[in-house]
C-alpha cells in the first residue's frame, strides 16, 4: 500500500472518530515515512519531529485543563439546581 493511499485513507475517515491525537499520529507517520536525501531534509525532518513533540505536548495538556474545566462546570451547574 503506497503512502499516498494511506494519507487518503485517513482523510477519509469519519469525522466522529478524529482527534487532535488522530490528526498528530498521522502526521507523525508521515514523517516516519520520509526519508531524506540531504542534510537539509534531514535537519528539516528532525525540526518537524521536534515541533510535532512539542504540538503533542500542548494538547495533552490542553485536553487535561478541558477536562478539569468541565468537572468545574458541572460542579457550579450543580450547586446551582441545588440552591434552587
């Protein structure tokens, strides 16, 4: 199976299954598959390596501080069909 029928395959996805972590793996992937000819692609490449970490890293932390915020919200909801 070719790179490109995968690519296309992930596009073609539904849209209920897909994550920011869907999306990144799939990148990553990507990456993983390249492989580089000069030194330039392949200090390109491990830039794209570091900065697809780094994306992975702001959205677990992203998706921790959604979570901790939707306990907040459900506990203020809480409280106020409770004071009522």
């Amino acid at each position: 199976m070719s790179l490109e029928r995968n690519w296309q395959n992930f596009i073609n996805e539904s849209a209920e299954e897909r994550t920011i972590f869907t999306y990144i793996q799939g990148l990553d992937e990507v990456i993983s598959n390249f492989k580089p000819r000069t030194m330039t692609e392949k200090r390109r490449l491990a830039l794209a390596r570091q900065n697809l970490r780094e994306v992975k890293r702001y959205a677990r932390k992203m998706q921790n501080e959604a979570i901790v915020l939707q306990e907040k919200l459900s506990i203020l909801e809480e409280s106020l069909t409770g004071d009522e």
